[in-house]
C-alpha cells in the first residue's frame, strides 16, 4: 500500500489534537472539519488547514460522511483517521473512503461491520471459542421474547442495542415488569444513535470488573496485545475512570485474557488498532462483551506503560507497514490512571452541564499528561459530548499513580461549567479505590457527591497558584496575607441573613426532585424531549417517569417527585427545553 502525505481528521476537540500531534512528528500534513458550532474551536486552530461541513447538530455535520470525504478530497488528502465516535465504527464510512481512493486509517470495512453487530459478533465469537456472556445471539423480536429469556436464564437481565456502544442503548431489566420500557427505550436509542433498532440481551453480571485488552494487528498476519485496561469505574454504563494494569489481573490471567483478545481480533480479519471488552467476574471468569474498532478514549494509559504510541502504529499498519513490535517485545512499565474531566453535575446525577470555560489551567509535573480539546473562553457545547478534558499520569506504582493524579486534580483549573474535577477527588481518596476494588454502589452515592461539591466549594491553595498564575481572579475565596514574614491563606466568611440557609436547602431539594414552586415539575437540563409518557389528568405516583429527556447524548428520565394529578402539561416529543423550563404540575387530586 503506498504512502500518504496529507490525513484529514473527522473528527473534532481533544481527539483529533491528539491525533495531529502524532501526524506532525512523522511528517504529515493535518486537515480538520468542523461545524458552525466549532468554527473557533482549538481542533480547527491546530490544523494546518480546516473545512467546514455543515450546522452545529452532529447530524448536520460530523456524521455527514459525503461532506467529510469532498472535503478530504478539496483538501488534497491522501487518507482519513476518524478518530472515535461519530463515523469512526460506521462500515459504509469507511467503504466510502476507500471508493474515493483515499486510505482509511482503521480496521477493514468487514470486520467494522461484523462487530458493529453485537449479535453477529457474539455469534462469531462463540462460533471462534472465545468465551460469551449468556444471553441472545439473534435480536429479540419484543419485550415478551426478553420476559421468555429472564425466565429462562434469571435476572437481572441487560438489553443492548446491538448497533450500540458507549453505554448507549443499555437498559436494566431488573423484573418482568421492567421489559417493556427498557426494550422500547434500548430500540429508541438504537434507532437514534445508530440509526438500528435491533436489541439482544443477555445476563447481567452484577458487580464484575469491566476489564479489556488493547490489540494490534498488521495486513502481514501480526497480531498482539498490548496488556489490559481496568474501566471499571462507570456512571451510566459510561467510563469515568480508567488505568493499568488492572488491580485483579495477575501475570497469569494477563497472559490468558491477552490470548482470548487475540484470538477475538484473528476471527474478525482484523487490522490497526482495536480493543477487545469483557468483563471479569470475582471467580475469575472472563468474557467477551464487544470490541471497539477503533482508537479508545483510554488508549492514553497503554501509550505510558508500554511507551508506544498507539495513532503512529494505525498510520504505519495502514501504510501497509508491519507493527513496529512483537508479542515479546511488549513490556508493562509501572502504573498509570486516566480520569475523564467532563461537564456534568455531579449533585444532579451527572447530568450534562454545558458551558463557557471562564479560567482553564492544566496541571504540570513528572509524569503528568492532558489531552485537551478546550481554552479559556471555550463553550462546552450540549451539541456534542461532555468532555472537556483528559487527565493521566504515571508513576511506578499504582499508589504512587494515585497520589500523583490527585496532585494534579487539586492543581487543574476549570471554571463555568461544573465539572467532575472534585468526584475524581473525592474518589481517589476513598478507601474502595485505594484498595483497588469495584467501588459498587460508590460512584453515584449521595456521601461521595456531598464530598465532591465540599471539594469543588473550596479550591485547594494548589489551585489558585497553578503553574505559577497566581491566586485566581474568579476564586477570591481565599486571601493571602503575611503575619511575621509567613504567608497565610485566609478564608473569608461573609455573615448571610439567617434566611439564607432554608432557602439554600428548600432550593436544592426542589432541584434534585425537579419540583418547582407549587407543585411544579422543572427540566433540570437542557435538552430534546424525546416522549412524554403521561397525560393531562394522569394519576402519576412518586417516581413515575413523565418524560425522557436527551441531553449530550444521554437519556435522562424526569420522574414525579411525589404522588399526584398531571396538570398543565407543557412539554410535547421532539421539543427543546432549557435548564429550569416547566415540564407540569403535580397536584394533589381534586376531592
């Protein structure tokens, strides 16, 4: 395969920044898209030449693969790296790459497709010897087809859209009783994200580590992997915090789940980078879940044990180069951690919190990275994904990778929008994480929350001085002074009415339930409504869904705060809502 000179990245923020770096050090030229939204975005800045390709809505622009290839073709570019997300595991993407004579940086079309298919995939696996999760290797026809399995093989069960990945399109099912709305809504997201609406299912493990292993595979019969990545720590069945090697695998399991993912990848035909997911159970047992046919978000933390750089071996595999390493060769060194730094409130369940960035600093030190797609002045847009940043470290432990990354939590900087910088905090010190363990139930606790708002309310003296700026102009909570030539930092303490308080704790409970005043039921984000499941005059009880809400790729149900009447309902399918819009009233019923 010859050569290229010139890469368009379809892809936009930190991703495609991470992936120009890499093309610029072995001498490629970059090209960017982007969409009205993005037309000042960092990615565009960081190109040598950028092209836009539609409005703000991802459906207008990123995943507009014709406008993606004329625009590699105006560019003069020889190949295109989706990066992830959007079109990076869409086949007839890549196919359209390819019959417009440019080289696709990624896997083969076919196996894109193949595992595209969480039906199709499972059936190969097991058809290859690769051990599978029970459940369904055709999709379900209906809820009464997902009842039959519960009774079948237990609860609780999982629908998966199985088009789907990145947590979307995953449904609990509890009971019989939950079948109908997770079936319809795993479809729902299937059809929206991944324009499929086939779902299977399929036993859900409860409390299992959610472990995979990074492989490589070359067009000349090479294929290897790269250690396993532990991505246990999850809100929503999404990735939060991910590193290596894993605290429950040992050099002997390592050696056995590294031949399961390779074997996984050879019964794909597959080629460049790919990650092989499954989950580990406390007995020991492994098994596939799905593969990635793409680049991870988490790639980052096989890049700093095992020193390679993961974008340079896509583009020299798909060169039609061989790997620049063998199996043997591989060697783990110490430990790192990635923690992804999205725009969510963590006290309103993690809901996506769009925003413009008002101070942004990154930490610095030994062994200390950020992958960044953002700048002061910034918006975090409730067009795309929440992410604003990647922070990962390494050091030669674990311990040492844990105290390091919370160094560099206390010294990041990111005012406007709420971000997790304060549940990563708050996290990493809690015993369950320092102890390596599942940290089940943890997570999405109220304690941890509480501890994340009391370290996010109050910046560490680390914080304000990062990378020498000098105390932060937008925290004035802390003032230096000196007091017999020592520095003192002095937290200030406003007296407020004595109303304030009540009023502080009436809001929040009203904002936590989505109760307004006088019964009113409130949008807590901004958003699309995507069905409204009650009616004007329903009878509703206390926790009763009465609308879904899409916020940043995210479902997100808006319940009852308490029993009632629906009235005054304000809110239709396919509407957009703003933070605090009224959704309905829930009123005692009329005697």
């Amino acid at each position: 395969m010859a050569g290229f000179s010139k890469v368009l990245v379809a892809n936009r923020g930190e991703i495609a920044i991470r992936i120009f770096r890499t093309l610029r050090e072995l001498g490629l030229g970059c090209v960017a898209v982007y969409s009205d939204a993005d037309r000042a975005a960092a990615h565009v800045a960081a190109a040598d030449e950028a092209y836009r390709v539609g409005p703000g809505p991802a459906a207008e622009s990123y995943l507009r693969g014709e406008v993606i290839v004329e625009a590699a073709l105006r560019a003069g570019a020889d190949a295109v790296h989706p990066g992830y997300g959007f079109l990076a595991e869409n086949a007839a993407f890549a196919r359209l790459v390819e019959d417009a004579g440019l080289t696709w940086i990624g896997p083969p079309p076919s196996a894109i497709e193949l595992m595209g298919s969480k039906t199709a995939a499972r059936t190969a696996m097991r058809d290859a010897g690769v051990p599978i999760i029970p459940g369904t290797t055709e999709p379900l026809p209906d809820a009464a087809a997902l009842v039959a399995l519960g009774e079948e093989i237990g609860y609780p069960l999982i629908v998966k859209a199985a088009a789907g990945g990145g947590g979307k399109g995953m449904k609990l099912v509890a009971a019989p009783d939950d079948a109908e709305r997770a079936f319809a809504s795993a479809q729902r997201e299937g059809e929206k994200y991944f324009a499929d609406q086939a779902v299977y299912a399929e036993r859900y493990l409860v409390d299992p580590r959610h472990v995979e292993v990074q492989v490589l595979a070359d067009a000349h019969g090479n294929v290897i992997h790269l250690g396993e990545r532990d991505c246990t720590i999850q809100r929503r069945h999404q990735k939060l915090v991910e590193e290596t090697p894993s605290p429950a695998v040992d050099g002997e399991l390592r050696e056995r789940i590294g031949a399961i993912a390779v074997q996984a990848a050879r019964a794909a035909g597959y080629r460049s980078a790919g990650t092989i997911e499954g989950l580990l159970t406390a007995e020991g047992e492994y098994f596939f879940m799905e593969m990635n046919t793409r680049i991870q978000v988490e790639h980052t933390v096989t890049e700093l044990v095992t020193g390679l750089d993961l974008v340079r071996e896509q583009v020299l595999v798909a060169q039609g180069e061989p790997l620049s390493v063998r199996q043997e060769d591989v060697r783990l060194h110490g430990h790192a951690i990635e923690c992804r730094i999205n725009a969510e409130d963590v006290a309103q369940g993690f809901l996506p919190a769009p925003g413009v960035i008002t101070a942004y600093r990154e930490p610095a030190g030994p062994g200390t990275r950020v992958d960044s797609g953002v700048r002061t002045g910034d918006e975090v847009s409730g067009l795309y994904d929440p992410m604003i940043a990647k922070l990962i470290v390494h050091d030669v432990d674990r311990e040492r990778a844990r105290r390091r990354m919370l160094r560099a939590l206390e010294e990041f900087v990111i005012d406007g929008p709420p971000t997790l910088l304060g549940f990563h905090r708050a996290l990493l010190a809690h015993p369950c994480f320092v102890a390596g363990q599942t940290c089940h139930g943890v997570v999405e606790s109220p304690q941890l929350a509480a501890r994340a708002a009391e370290l996010d309310a109050n910046p560490s003296r680390a914080a304000a001085t990062a990378n020498g700026a000098g105390p932060l102009p937008t925290r004035p909570r802390l003032v230096a002074v000196e007091v017999d030539g020592r520095a003192y930092d002095v937290a200030l303490h406003v007296t407020e009415p004595p109303w304030a308080d009540l009023a502080r704790r009436r809001s929040a409970r009203a904002s936590r339930s989505g109760l307004g005043g006088f019964g009113d039921v409130t949008c807590p984000m901004q958003g699309t409504v995507l069905k409204v499941e009650v009616a004007e005059g329903d009878e509703v009880g206390p926790g009763q869904v009465i609308c879904v809400v899409e916020a940043m790729k995210m479902e997100n149900e808006i319940a009852a705060p308490r029993a009632g009447v629906v009235r005054e309902l304000a809110v239709t399918e396919g509407q957009a809502v703003a933070i605090g819009q009224r959704v309905c009233a829930v009123v005692e019923p009329e005697e």
